[in-house]
C-alpha cells in the first residue's frame, strides 16, 4: 500500500503555458488492489459467497474454496 503523499503527486502539476496550477478532478483517495490475489475458504456457501463479491468489487482476484481438504 502506498502512503497517502503518493496518492496525490499526479493530482496538482504546474502548467507552464498559462502559468498556473491545474487541479486532476479525479483523486483517489482509495487504494488499488488490482493484481492482488486472495484465496478465501469458508464451509458455509453464503459467506463464501458475500465475502468474495465484495473484494472482487475492491479489485482483488479471489481464488475460493468451501473447506479446507
């Protein structure tokens, strides 16, 4: 995970043309967990289940499995 600073080092640039500070409309301040990679296990189906679409909405891969063996 990144420091906050590094989330907004693209977000102000210095505009040489006109001599002034544009602002990036479109911070994040939310972390990117693209090319993460979760393995989840859980014996009941609906946990399984809720827990997988929410991270995948976070942007991890999820790798799941209903038990252990």
């Amino acid at each position: 995970m990144q420091p906050i600073p590094a989330y907004f080092d693209n977000a102000i640039h210095f505009d040489s043309d006109n001599r002034g500070i544009k602002m990036n409309t479109e911070i994040s301040t939310q972390p990117s967990y693209q090319g993460y990679t979760l393995l989840i296990v859980d014996d009941n189906p609906t946990n399984l289940g809720v827990l997988t679409d929410y991270l995948e909405e976070q942007g991890f891969d999820i790798l799941s499995a209903e038990d252990g063996e």
